[in-house]
C-alpha cells in the first residue's frame, strides 16, 4: 500500500501550513510570484538571504490569476512577480504597486511528449491529429492563451482533449504520459527533466511572455522588498533565471 | 421415549454457540398433537425455532418431517427455510412494517408464485375466520398486541404448511389480552392439523396448550411429561420451581373458586367461570394446629411426601386438594413434619393468582 | 427562580445560539454569492452554450455515478454489514478513504490506475482501446469514486439496524433470497437508502478535484458546472456566479424535492 507514505505527506504539509500562518515576525519578505518561477524563485530566494541575513524570504507560488486576485483581494505580500504583463496592470491601476513594473524575464514556448515520445510527435503540426491525446492549458491562463496565439499563426487547429487549470496539472499528465503533446513553458520542460521532452516551436511562429515584478506599497519593509527586486534584476538573479530556461530582457 | 412417529417430526437436535453454549435436545411431535418447550430464557429456545426453521444449520443430529429429512449434518442434507414449509409465529411476531395486513398475510403465497389479486382474496378469507377482516388495509404499526398476533397466526397458516413453530406467541401481550387470546389461539391450535411446536417460558401457557411438555434447561432437555407429572415429581430445582406454582382448575364465583368439590376463597371478586388459581408453594404455611386470624382458606390434611432440595424442603399435602409446599430445612424440625402426619394448611386469600382459564 | 416547568418548555438559549451559528456557516457564503449576482446580465450570461453543455454533463454524469453507486455500493454495504470475514476492517477503511483524501489525490491515483499507462487502465486500453481519462466515462468514474462512500456508510448502517429476524421470516414463508431482498430487506431501509442516494448525488454534482485530475476539462466532454465555475472564475467573474447560482438552484430544488416525495419517515 502507497497509502502510509502520501498520508505522512499529507500530514506533513498540513503542519508545515499550520507553521507559516502563525509567523508574523518583521523580518519576513513575502513574495508571491507565478507558478512557472517557482525553481528559478527558489534559487534566488536563497541567495537573497545569503546576502541579507536579516531577512526571512517566504515564497508564496500560484497561477498568475489567482496571484492577482489575492493582491486585490488585500492578501499580505511585499513583492509581487506575474508571467505576464496583463495580470499585473490591474494592480497597476489600484496603485498599489510603488513603481511601474520591470520586465525581468522572458519565456518562450514549446511542445512538449512525454520521454520516448512513443505517439511519435514531431512538431506543432501533430496537435492537429485527432488520434493523439493532446492537452493545452486553459485559455483563461498565461500558457493557454500564448498556446493558442501561437496555433493560430500557424494556421493550426488542434485536437484538444482537455484544457488544464494551469501548467502544472498539463505536466503532470504529460509525465504520466496520459497525453500525446501539449504546449509549455521551455522552462517547464528543463525543469521537469527526464519526464519530459520538449520539441522547439519555430522563431518566427513561437511567441514570448513578459515576467514583471514590482514591490507593493503595503510592504512591511519597504527597503528589503526594493532591494529583493533590485536582486532579481541583478547579474547575480539573472544568472539564475537564465540556468531555469529564462530569457533576459 | 416414544417411538418415532409415522406422521410428525422426529429431530436430534445439537447446535453449538461460540461462547460454549450447547443444545442438545430430541424432539418428537405427532400430527394433531402440540408439544410445549418450557424453560428459562437462555435455555436455548431460540435456537431451537432457528434449527427448525432453518434459519440456522444443526452442528450434529438429524430433523425429519413427515419423513422428510430437512437437515442431517452427517449425510450433507441442509434444506434452507424458504424450502422447508415450516410456518412460524415469532417472538414480536415480525410482521413486515412497510406492507399493509393483507400485503402481510399474502407474502407466502406471493412467494409460492400464486397471483396478487388470489393470494389477497385467500388473506382475505383468512383474516375473516379469524375475526380481523376489517384490519385488512392497516399497517401493522397501527395494530394492537392482539391484533398483531393474529395477523402472524394467518401469515404463518395461510401455506398450510407442514408443522408450526410458535415462539412465545402471548410473551408480547398485556396480562388480561393474554388471557383471552390463550383460549383463541388454543382454538386455532386445536384446527391446525400438524404437529406444534409451543415455545414458551410461561408454564400456564404450557400446561394449557400443550398435550406434552418438554422441559428444557442450559440446551438439554430435562423432563418429559404432562404438567401433572412435572407437577408431582419435578426432576430439577426448576422444574421444583414450575411444580410449585401449584395449579388448580376450577370455577369461579362472587370470589370462590370451586374444584372438585373443595373450596378456595380468592382475592379476585370479579372473575366468573371457568378459571385457573396459581398459588406459590412460599405462599402455603404449614402448621401442627389451627391457625386463627385473618381471612384464610385453612384446612386440615397429611404429608404425603418430603423431598430435600439443599435449603429448601419440599411438602406434597394429600386430599381433598393435595398441594406442594416450600419450608426451610428449620421448619420441617420445628413442626416435626415426617410422611404421614398431620398437619394444617393455610393460605391467603390474595395469594391466590387467579386468570380465566 | 423561574418554575421548572417553563424552563423545559422553553429550548436552551445557548442551544438556539449555536444553532444559529450553525446555520449561518452554510447561509453566510450563500448570501455573499448572491449579493454579487449580476442579475441583469444573467439571462445573457446563462444562455452561452458552455452553461447548457456544463448543466446537461453535469446532470448525466452525477445521475450516471449515482446509479452506479448503487448498483456496486449497495452489495458492497451488504457485505460489509452481513459478512465476517478478516481485514474487514481494512476493507471498510478503504471505502472511507475516499472521503479523507484530497479529491485531487484521488484523481491522481485514477489516472495511476485507470489512465492508459496505469496498472488496470494500460490492460483495459490494450484489450479493448477504451482510454477513460479525458471521456465522459472518466468524469463518471471519478464522480462515483469519491460519492459512493456516501451510499456505502449510510447503508450499511440501515442495513446493521434492520432487524435480521425480519429477513427470517420472509424465508420461513417461502420467499427466495432474491425476493427478500426486493421485498423485505431494500423496502424496510427505503428511507436510508434515499438518502444515501441523494447525497451521492449531489457530491457527484459538486465534484471537481478527482473530475479536472483524471478526467480533464473539455467543454460538452468533461466540462461540468464545478470545473466551468473554475475556469470562469479565472478570467470570467460574472459567468462564474451565474453558473454557481445555476448549480445552487438546481441542487436545492432536487433536494427539496426528493425530501418531499421519499424522505417523509424522517
């Protein structure tokens, strides 16, 4: 039986909320930033507090639209991240960032199979056969709205057996190999490994998403969210940002 | 034992509990004739309707109806009680809630692949002959203890099925219902031509019932008999016990009960006819002369015979109404009782438990 | 003092304070949703084809799952409540489980299982080219795996109350076992299995974590009202409480309805 394992986990990850909701300590910065940062944030994070050992980095990771309306909902965060500029204008718009948002990183798209490729896919065009299981993310997320911009200016019309709620449930299910193809991040597929493979879509049809960030007004500590920001914008967050698959501005 | 009868049940029956408990009886009941189980609660009752009804198999032994063999552990026959065309009258009666009277009294037939609208009439003329034809249409919920159990009576005869079990089938009714349905169910009884089955725990019950009563204690049978030889040579404490609620027919008036010519003043002024006085051997004082004083039935008589029972002692008086009495051991040196002398009987007019019989 | 006898005829204060906090725990988030209704626009929002394909799969595949729960759940409860067996308790365990999991972890482990690649589904796919993942099959298959143990437990409880006597008599009066059962067993623990019955169904109707994990999201295939309600609320506020309110509606009106027709001995 699997079961003992995933209750532990579950268990454990039930404490480990328990924990944070009760930390209201000063020294924390929180960032809630998209779900396809989370490896990339992760790095950074650590390095930050390398840097600053005053400061506790809590990261908080989530599709872009829910991050959205967790800010405006009133939510507690001091730097806020997007995969794309459309989610954080309205953010924008109430004023509650301290500056206009800065660009910090770029991702591209790719079709990805499962390692093996056993439907044998071999480039966009193959979303089109109604014999494969192929999955997008929904369009009402970052990469199902770029997904399907980009089938569009290929003149595709793909097959879709099911739109994801975000990347990381289309991933998942690539893993399992439960579907054929989908499109993804490039970052995803470098950090998803050897589950899956990735096959690259042409420059001239393939299209990019803009990452802002922007520190919030609410901030507790106004100077340690300007300097996190500054950090991601550095050479240093550059570096790491570009070993996950980013692309820099 | 009697030999085995031609036409009735002849079965062994031998079922182990879990928790230790063994029935081991025999049991042998003509056509026409009704034999009483009579014992305690735990005696193992239940689980003899149970085997006999099928909805529990024998361990060991053997039970032939009508020379059918229904279960027979050792020869690999087990007849299931959907097959064995037993009827039976349970305990509370179980009558099926969600299914009017009639739904009820036809579920036998319905299960025998008559149709619906013939099986309701055959109800029908059952729950006439047996006076309830009005409750046809009501839910056994909204019946009266009475009611019910001739409801399960019809339910259970409508098969005419090949013997009948009745569980203690007055246990659920008030004191004077009980009284008044003892004489129906008797009358029923008496026109069902199978053998019965009576289980009970209520030896007037038995001793008005039954042709034979079948004592049974802790899964073994006990004593065989009449109620008048279990009454004068009572084979254990609880059969001593049963014989000492000291029975006596007789005729009821204006507070006398009249019995082959001798005469009991009861507490119970209201009864007439044909009755049946119960009086507890501790409810009988013995005395070496006349006692005076309140109103008694007194009377002067002869021990008949002494039986020792650990503590207790047990006097059989002779004529004119011979009775069992219980003293202690102390009473029995005090009044220099021995078989043979003469003593004085007295008794309590309101010790006298009178129910129409 | 105030007389013992006014105090029993009145009910404790404390007693109508809970409850009334208790009621206000399901009645507050319903108000919330209704002040926000667009009431409006919620013809418009209510006429778009995703809202009919989203109602009508719903309504399919939550009766479907039901009808299956009954079929496999009701057996099941008899066995657990009539048999003795060893790791009975294991078994029982394991039909619970599915109301402790996470329904996305449940999802996860149908599509482990019953996906083309999973230990039964990879087979099943092999034998017959069925894929369940991604059909309406799929939706129906996770709707019953998390509501059947609703029909489960409140069965067989029904069935552990029912006197067993009962049972013995229909035999004693020649019934066979398929007939107890039709005549006896299921009629006398009608109340309990409605109701059983109701709630899988309307925990088939609200499932969403098992359906979108195993099933995925596709409009008029897998797309029921709790995961159009999701995807709505991403970018599509209005349409998501238009669809909510649907769901509310809909769910209430069978509820009330089926406790009118056979729930009345409760």
């Amino acid at each position: 039986m699997s079961f003992r394992p995933l209750l532990v986990t579950l268990l454990a990850a039930a404490v480990a909320t328990a924990g944070c909701a009760g930390n209201t300590s000063r020294d924390v910065l929180l960032v809630s930033a998209a779900a396809s940062l989370t490896d990339a944030f992760n790095g950074i994070a650590l390095a930050f507090e390398a840097d600053h050992t005053g400061v506790d980095v809590q990261l908080n990771f989530a599709g872009s639209s829910s991050l959205r309306e967790q800010v405006l909902g009133g939510a507690p965060a001091d730097v806020v991240a997007t995969a794309n500029p459309d989610t954080m204008a309205p953010l924008v718009d109430a004023d509650l960032t301290t500056s206009d948002p800065l660009v910090f990183a770029r991702n591209r798209m790719a079709v990805a199979v499962p390692s093996g490729n056993l439907a044998g896919v071999s480039g966009l065009e193959d979303l089109a056969d109604p014999t494969l299981l192929i999955g997008l993310c929904d369009e009402a997320v970052p990469c199902g709205s770029l997904a399907r911009a980009i089938l569009l200016r290929a003149g595709i019309t793909a097959a879709i057996d099911t739109n994801e709620p975000d990347v990381r449930s289309l991933l998942t299910k690539l893993e399992a190999d439960e579907l054929d193809a989908g499109i993804v991040y490039i970052t995803d597929v470098i950090a998803t490994g050897d589950g899956i493979e990735g096959i690259a879509i042409a420059d001239a049809i393939n299209l990019a998403t803009d990452y802002p960030i922007a520190a919030l007004r609410s901030a507790s500590d106004p100077q340690a969210a300007e300097e996190f920001v500054d950090f991601v914008l550095s050479t240093r967050g550059r570096d790491i940002l570009a070993r996950h698959g980013f692309e820099l501005p | 034992m009697v030999s085995p009868p031609v036409r009735g049940l002849d079965a062994r029956l031998v079922v182990a509990s879990g928790n230790g408990f063994t029935l081991d009886i025999d049991l042998a009941i003509r056509s026409g004739h009704t034999v009483a189980l009579l014992g305690p609660n735990g005696a193992g009752k239940t689980t003899a309707v149970q085997a006999l009804a099928g909805l529990r198999s024998l361990d060991a032994g053997r039970i032939e109806l009508h020379g059918r063999v229904l279960d027979d552990p050792a020869g690999n026959v087990f007849v299931p009680a959907a097959d064995r065309h037993i009827g039976v009258v349970f305990q509370d009666y179980i009558l099926f809630p969600h299914l009017n009277v009639a739904e009820n009294v036809s579920f036998g037939l319905r299960s025998a692949g008559v149709g619906a609208s013939e099986a309701v009439a055959a109800a029908r003329s059952w729950l006439d002959r047996l006076d309830i034809a009005e409750l046809a249409e009501r839910r056994p919920g909204d019946l009266s203890g009475g009611q019910a159990q001739r409801v399960a009576l019809a339910r259970a005869l409508i098969t005419e099925p090949a013997m009948l079990l009745l569980d203690e089938p007055l246990a659920a009714l008030d004191v004077t219902t009980r009284a008044r349905l003892r004489r129906t169910l008797a009358d029923h009884l008496e026109a069902y031509e199978g053998p019965r089955l009576l289980i009970t725990h209520d030896p007037t019950e038995a001793y008005l019932l039954a042709d034979e009563i079948h004592l049974i204690e802790d899964g073994a049978i006990t004593q065989v008999g009449t109620a008048e030889d279990i009454r004068l040579r009572p084979r254990t404490r609880y059969a001593a016990d049963l014989a000492g609620s000291n029975l006596v027919t007789g005729t009821a008036s204006a507070g006398v009960v009249e019995s082959a010519g001798h005469r009991l003043r009861v507490g119970d002024t209201t009864i007439h006819g044909p009755v049946l006085a119960t009086i507890h051997p501790r409810a009988i004082s013995l005395h070496r002369n006349e006692p005076e004083g309140s109103p008694r039935n007194t009377w002067r008589t002869s021990v008949d015979r002494i039986e020792h029972y650990g503590d207790r002692v047990r006097i059989q008086t002779g004529p004119p109404m011979p009775l069992t009495a219980e003293v202690t051991p102390n009473a029995v040196d005090a009044l220099g009782l021995h078989e043979q002398s003469s003593i004085w009987v007295s008794i309590k007019a309101t010790e006298i438990d009178v129910t129409a019989g | 003092m105030t007389g013992p006898v006014r105090r029993t005829t009145r009910p404790p204060a404390l007693v109508l304070v809970l409850a009334a906090l208790g009621l206000a725990v399901f009645v507050v988030p319903l108000l919330g949703l209704i002040a926000r209704v667009p009431w409006s626009r919620l013809p418009e929002l209510l006429a778009g084809d995703v809202v009919g394909d989203a109602l009508r799969l719903s309504l399919l595949t939550s009766i479907a799952a039901t009808v299956i729960s009954a079929l496999i759940g009701v057996p099941l409860a008899w066995v657990l409540a009539r048999m003795e067996f060893r790791g009975k308790s294991l078994v029982r365990g394991l039909v619970l489980l599915p109301l402790v999991l996470p329904p996305v972890v449940g999802g996860a482990a149908l599509l482990f299982a019953l996906g083309r690649r999973g230990i039964v589904g990879g087979p099943l796919n092999d034998l017959t080219g069925i894929v369940l993942p991604f059909s309406t099959g799929g939706v129906v298959l996770a709707a019953t795996f998390v509501a059947m143990p609703f029909l489960v437990i409140t069965v067989e409880g029904a069935l552990r109350n029912l006197d067993a006597r009962f049972e013995g008599a229909a035999a004693t009066l020649g019934a066979s076992r398929w007939r107890v059962l039709f005549r006896v067993t299921l009629p006398m623990i009608l109340p309990s299995l409605a109701a059983g019955l109701a709630l899988t169904w309307a925990r088939a109707l609200g499932e969403f974590g098992a359906t979108i994990t195993f099933a995925g999201n596709l409009q008029s295939r897998t797309q029921t009202l709790p995961l159009a309600v999701f995807v709505a609320l991403e970018n599509d506020r209005d349409t998501a409480i238009a669809l909510s309110l649907l769901m509310v509606v809909v769910s209430l009106g069978v509820l009330i309805g089926l406790r009118d027709r056979w729930w009345r001995s409760w």
